[in-house]
C-alpha cells in the first residue's frame, strides 16, 4: 500500500498526538464536563465515564485511525478505497458522507461560538487598556446575542483564522499551528488552575468534583457519561479519521488512541479545578454550566477578584484556543476531498470548504436575532442544528464506523494496523468492537431519539 497521504504527513507521534487532541478537547471539556460530574455523583461519574472511554471511546478512536492510515485519504475515499479492496458494497461510503456533513454542520454554529470567545477576549483586552467595564455581564451577553452585526463579524473572524490555519496543508498549517496552540493551552490552564489554587477552595472544587456519590447515580448518570464519553473524543465526524490519514505507519495506533484519550480527560478535570475555586471563593453557584455560567456569571468574580481583567483575558483565551483546535480538524474532511477532486489547489479548496460553511453559519447567528422566533422540531436554529448533527449523525457514524471495522474491515488490515497489541489485547478490541461499542452507542441514540 501507499505509506503516504497525498495531503502530507505528521512528522512525528508528537504532532498526531497535539492534533488529535486538539481535535477532541474543545468548549465542551471546560464548560460542560466539570458539570456533569458535579451533577452525577462526582467521582462516581468520573469512574463511570473513565469506563466508558475504555469500552467505546478507545476502541472506536482506534478503529478511525487504522480505517483513516489505511486509505490515506478523506474519511468519503478512504472508505471507498476499503470497501473497493475489500469486495463490500460501495455503500458503506455513506459512513464518510456522513461523517463529513456532521462535521460542516457542527462547524457552522461552532464558529459562532468561537466567535463569541474571541469577541469576550477583546472585551477584556480593552479593559487592560482603559475599556469601559462589563457592569452588567447579562446585558452584555444578551446585547450580543441580539445584534447581527456583531455576531456575524466575530463568526466571520474565527472562520478567518481556521482556514488560514487549513489553507497551508498538514505540515505548515495544522502541524505548526498544533504545535504552537496545545502548548498555550496547557500554560493557560495550568496558569488559571495556579490561581484557582490560591484562592483557597481548591478543597471544596476537589470535594465537589471527585467526592463518590453513589447515590446519586442512576439510569440517567450512566448515560450522561456515556454520551460524554462518546461526543468528547470528536468520534464519528471523521475528523480523527482525517488525521490518521496523515499518521506514519511505524506509529502505534493502540499508544496514541489512550494518551489523545487522557489528554482530553486531564484538560476536562483541570479546567474544573480552575474554575470552581473562583466561584466558590465568590459565592457564584456552580449549578447548570454552559454559556449561561461562563459569559454571565464568572464576568461578576472577574469585576471582584484580583488580577480579575488579566484572569478574563487568559480564561476566555482559553476557551478560544480550545475552539480553535477543534474547528481545525472540523474544516480539514471537507477541505481534503476538495482537494482530491482533482480540480483546486489546497489553499482554493479551504477556502470553498470555509466560505460554504460560514453561510450555513449565519443561520445559527441570526437565529439568535432577526430569526428568533423560528423554531425546528421544536428547537431554535442553533439548537435544530445541533440535533441534528451532534445528537443524530454523530452516534449513526460511531456506531456504522464499529460494524464496519468489526465485521467487514479485513481481519488481517486490522491486526497489522494494531500489531502492538498483544493477541489477548487484540481478542479484547475485537469484542468491544463488535459487540460493547455498538450496544452502547445504540442506547445512547435511542435516548437521544426517544428518551
């Protein structure tokens, strides 16, 4: 087989592994993981989910990165080249497509979000020198929310900064900007975790995050873990797949599948000891999460507490990076199979792949204004969206992705790909496989449909 992507190559275990985990560690590690602890049990909940990455988490990573080494290509020709090789209906494609559209759905209102980082960062930068202050943080966000303008023009800024970043190819761009932007992440992390220390109630984060609540686990608890488990590792949008296109072939799948896996976890549960300190230590409650706790309730710690505006600008920059990383690897499937079209260079087929998915991007920003009132199997735009793309699409790829590379995957591509593992570690793989991962990802979709 070709040992080399067309698109380029990781030079190293070092640069799949700052990808890839820039791939899975996004806005949903920092604001909703430490959350979903908190609100199942604590430590209970992080034994649950820790279970559930080793159940599904590992072994669907796994599969995407052979599926994605073994063709080389985007996830829509790497499975047409598999299923070609391999005798199987043409069909199976429809893992790739689907996969690729999730990502340029998901793409679409995440940069909106992303936007609203960089707008909060700017926010905050100004004050540094001599902006007028956020007094009333929930007048800030719904202003926001309600002018057009400004939800396009940051939109249109972070989609700005992703394509330039995809534009210049895996080695110039993606490598190079992995390699500057995981680094800055982890010192801002660990720069706010520092502060979040200082404060004193790093105690009580600890107690509220990890302190085992059995009581509190039920049926609910179990999938909660599950789902975060399963959408935290980016799987089955095929971005992971795009990456290990691109990853050398004396390079342990098995090794970089459980440090990308720990990597996501650590940055999760850091990010939770950083800010629980800072809302208990100003009497903020840390109930609910999301946009709602981040953008109006920490800017009323950041107006008290010292070092206040400097701590704004590191944690939304935070934030931003954390996006950024993601959206990358979201805009990278669609901008490769442009690119083996045959008809456009990289830095054209970026561009198309972009300027298509920031139109669709306007949908979700002015359903927060002029297109409030519309409403999508009962949802607003963005949240139509989301469901459609996150909830559905999502956990069909995982689970297609599982059958495919348990039961019509070559056996023998399979051990070769994944030769560290021993014959009892392969034997495990193979049953979680074909067997655990689909189960579970089949119950999380039916309570995502009918739960």
């Amino acid at each position: 087989m070709d040992n080399h992507s067309i698109h380029g190559m990781w030079s190293s275990r070092l640069a799949f592994i700052l990808a890839a985990s820039g791939s899975a560690v996004g806005l949903g590690n920092i604001w909703r993981f430490p959350y979903l602890a908190s609100d199942n049990g604590g430590g209970a909940f992080v034994l649950i989910y820790l279970a559930c990455i080793v159940l599904v988490g590992l072994p669907i990573m796994a599969a995407e990165i052979l599926m994605g080494r073994q063709g080389r290509m985007s996830p829509v020709n790497t499975l047409r080249k598999l299923t070609r090789e391999g005798g199987h209906s043409g069909g199976w494609t429809v893992i790739g497509w689907i996969g690729m559209v999730a990502a340029v759905l998901i793409l679409s209102f995440y940069s909106v979000v992303g936007g609203w980082t960089m707008h909060y960062t700017w926010l905050y930068i100004a004050q540094i020198f001599g902006g007028a202050p956020i007094t009333d943080p929930v007048a800030t966000f719904t202003g926001m929310l309600a002018s057009p303008g400004t939800l396009i023009f940051w939109h249109s800024m972070f989609m700005l900064v992703t394509v330039g970043v995809v534009a210049l190819g895996v080695e110039k761009g993606l490598e190079r900007a992995v390699k500057f932007l995981m680094p800055l992440l982890f010192l801002i992390l660990l720069g706010l975790l520092g502060y979040g220390i200082s404060t004193g109630n790093v105690g009580q984060a600890i107690e509220f995050l990890f302190k085992p609540d059995f009581s509190e686990v039920t049926g609910d608890t179990l999938l909660a873990a599950l789902g975060q488990a399963f959408f935290s590792l980016s799987l089955g949008m095929c971005g992971i797949m795009t990456y290990g296109a691109y990853l050398p072939k004396d390079i342990s799948i098995p090794r970089v599948a459980v440090v990308v896996s720990a990597t996501d976890t650590s940055v999760a549960l850091l990010a939770g000891l950083a800010i629980f300190p800072v809302l208990f230590t100003f009497g903020i409650a840390p109930a609910g999460g999301g946009p709602g706790l981040i953008f109006t309730s920490l800017p009323l710690a950041f107006n008290d507490m010292p070092f206040g505006i400097p701590y704004a600008v590191a944690f939304f920059g935070l934030l931003f990076v954390a996006a950024w990383t993601s959206s990358i690897s979201l805009l990278e499937p669609p901008t490769a199979f442009l690119v083996e079209m045959g008809k456009m260079s990289r830095r054209t087929s970026a561009i198309v792949a972009a300027l298509f998915i920031w139109a669709i991007g306007l949908v979700t920003a002015l359903g927060f204004n002029v297109w409030q009132n519309v409403r999508v199997f009962g949802r607003d735009l963005q949240g139509a969206i989301e469901f459609v793309a996150s909830d559905l699409m999502l956990p069909i790829g995982g689970l297609l992705i599982a059958i495919f590379a348990g039961y019509f995957l070559s056996r023998d591509i399979a051990r070769s790909e994944l030769s560290q593992l021993s014959k009892a570690g392969f034997a495990i793989w193979r049953f979680l496989i074909c067997i655990v991962a689909p189960v579970l990802v089949l119950v999380v979709l039916a309570f995502k449909l009918f739960g």
